[in-house]
C-alpha cells in the first residue's frame, strides 16, 4: 500500500505531537538521538522499537554505539515523509520512555 506524501503544514502539526524530533533541511525526514544509561538499555529500546516496525512493516534508518540510537524516518517509496513515520516515531517515543531517566 502506497502511503501518501504529507505537506508541510501536516508534517508541522505531527512534528509538534513529537519530544525532540527534528524535521532535516529538505523536509523528508524527521530524526532524533536516544541517549540510555547503558548499552543493555540501548538495546532493549532497539528490540521494542524493531518490533514495532515489523508490525507497521515501516523500518529505521539507525546507528547505534554503546548507550546512544540515532534514528532518521522517511518513507522511501513516497519521496518523504507519511504518516506512518509520525506513528514509529512515537511508539519509538513510548519504548524510550521507559528506559530513560
């Protein structure tokens, strides 16, 4: 199912629901880093977040080293940003949340 492309306006709106994610210069794709107590942590949040992608079949562009994710969300086959990246961002957020001080 092909997704469909949001305006800048939509993407301001979805980006407000969002604790410090960023929108790149290009407007395609929103980011943010992850920073945990530990590599135990980091991963743990990565597991949870992975599961979450599978499910909405929608993966992240991330790199991880030790206790910190850097993630970037796009939806490749609509040229930028859906709302499926808005609905990642934020079960990444709730995965987060439980393992950040």
């Amino acid at each position: 199912m092909k997704r469909e492309k949001l305006e800048r306006q939509a993407i301001a709106v979805e980006l407000s629901k969002l604790d410090g994610w960023s929108l790149d210069e290009s407007g395609a794709a929103i980011s943010r880093s992850f920073k945990f107590r530990n590599f135990v942590e980091a991963f743990g949040f990565m597991t949870e977040a992975a599961l979450a992608a599978e499910r909405l079949n929608h993966h992240p562009e991330w790199f991880n080293v030790y206790s910190r994710v850097d993630i970037k969300l796009n939806t490749h086959d609509a040229g930028g940003l859906t709302e499926l990246d808005f609905r990642l961002a934020a079960e990444m957020e709730k995965a987060a949340a439980r393992r950040l001080d």
